[in-house]
C-alpha cells in the first residue's frame, strides 16, 4: 500500500516550461549571440541548472548562473504557474491522509517562493532542493533523503516526475515511479521504464489504491 508520494516540481506541478525557456533564450542571447530551439533547452530539462550551465558556457559559470537567476526572478510571478489540478490532488492526499514530499533540482529560495506562492507548502512534510544535497538526480541522494524525512520505507512509497532523471533516481532508490506526460517527452528514448505513465492528476488515484 503507498503511504507515501513524492513529487517533483518543475514540469510535474509547476508549469515553469516558459518562465525557463525564456531564462535560458535571454543567456544565450546574451553570451552566445543567438536563440536556441526550444526542444534543444527542453532536453536539458531534469538536470541542474549549475550543470547545464558549466556544458553549455565557456564563460565563468557564476556570473552565468547570475545573469539567468536575475531574469528568472524579475520574471518570476509573470511566468509561474501550477498545472491545473495541481492544487486539487495535493489537497486530496493529504487530506486523505498520505505524507506528501518534493525532491526538485530547483534551490530552496525559489522552490518555497512557488509553494507558498500558491499556499501549498504546509502539505508538504518534507521539501528536498539541490542545494540540499551533494549528489542531485538521478542519483538516489535526493530522494532518500527525503523518504528518511518522511519516515518512509521504499515499498510504500513512489516517486512522480517528468523527466528521465526522475525515473532513473526512483529506480536508484528502488522506489516505484510514475511519469507524468503533459510537458510531452513520454518516455521515448528512455534507457528504463517508469512504472506508471499518467496524462492526468485523477490517475494517481487508481495507481495508490491497486
């Protein structure tokens, strides 16, 4: 029986996509010269944002990073949202009694900005950034450590994400998971199989009540 749900948060509850694409168009303008496809920045999407800076840039990666986190928060309320339903189905968990967590590669500041922008937090027993922690998905740091929080063991617990390194940290936590398929990448190409693939928030009831 699952006890215990743990979500990521860009991409699964927070629809962020465009607030990061237009982050990531403004340091390329701005270091590179020119725009990048959407798809290409979507591909990075999962990873940290240090790490994909430090591939992506030539340039020293802190005043990078500083120039992408300026725009990101002036631009902030503009951009972010929930996904409709969100809300909804973290209000229902927890008032049906399971221990909600989040385990996201965004850092704590603008994490809890979202969640207590939306007046969330409080569901939430644990909150796992990257800044957390010295290993960051797909390893299984992150998500452990926030079962520990929760006082979760791995069989009554699951793992719901948008991107392949959710499935992979769920798989390296021996943690089952669930792929959420509204930002589009499916699981194609993925080098494992999540567990569950839902296209709605209503789904994840029948899969914790199976």
């Amino acid at each position: 029986m699952i006890k215990n749900i743990i979500f990521d948060l860009d991409g699964t509850l927070a629809n962020s996509e465009e607030l990061i694409i237009n982050s990531f168009q403004h340091i390329y303008l701005k270091f590179k010269g020119s725009n990048r496809s959407e798809e290409y920045i979507k591909s990075t999407f999962g990873a940290t944002l240090k790490d994909v800076i430090k591939t992506e840039f030539s340039e020293n990666p802190e005043i990078v990073l500083q120039e992408y986190r300026n725009y990101h928060h002036e631009n902030f309320e503009k951009y972010m949202k929930l996904f409709n339903g969100a809300k909804e189905i973290i209000e229902y968990l927890y008032n049906n009694n399971y221990y909600l967590g989040i385990v996201t590669s965004r850092l704590e500041y603008t994490t809890l900005k979202i969640l207590e922008m939306y007046n969330i937090k409080k569901y939430f027993s644990s909150i796992i950034t990257a800044d957390m922690c010295v290993y960051h998905k797909p390893h299984s740091e992150p998500l452990l450590k926030c079962l520990a929080e929760l006082h979760g063991i791995k069989d009554e617990s699951i793992f719901i994400g948008d991107t392949i390194y959710d499935i992979e940290c769920a798989k390296n936590s021996g943690v089952k998971s669930i792929l959420v398929s509204w930002n589009n990448q499916q699981n194609n190409g993925f080098t494992i199989n999540p567990d569950y693939i839902i296209s709605n928030y209503e789904e994840i009831r029948k899969i914790i009540l199976y």
